[in-house]
C-alpha cells in the first residue's frame, strides 16, 4: 500500500501522520476492505458475464432440438 499523506473524510482532510495507532489501524481496515469489495465486483461481473455464455449456449441447443415445421 502506498503511504497516503492526508485522508479526506466527509469534507475534512486529516494528516495520516497524526492518527493514533487505533485509527491507522481503522484505515488499514477500510483500505483492505475497499479492496476486497473491488475484488468481488470484478469476480461478480466476471460470473454475470460466464452466466449470460452459458444462457445463450443453452438457447442455441434448445433451437438445434426443435423439430422442423
């Protein structure tokens, strides 16, 4: 993680330097937890894309079954 100088919360910049230990602490947890959410969305668009191959594969079957008129 690259060191942040100053973090902005609700409006109001804070110097990284003068939080306590506990509230280093709480901003490594938010870093981390930003971090795992992006994970999950770029795992969850990933899944919605393999989800929408697999509905058309299943479209395209389900048509090659259909007998002729």
């Amino acid at each position: 993680m690259s060191e942040l100088k100053t973090i902005s919360i609700d409006g109001t910049d804070y110097d990284v330097a003068s939080l306590t230990d506990a509230q280093k602490n709480m901003l490594s947890q938010i870093t981390d937890i930003n971090q795992k959410l992006g994970n999950l969305q770029f795992q969850a668009d990933q899944l919605s894309v393999a989800k929408d191959a697999f509905v058309q594969l299943l479209k395209q079957s389900l048509e090659q079954q259909k007998p002729a008129e």
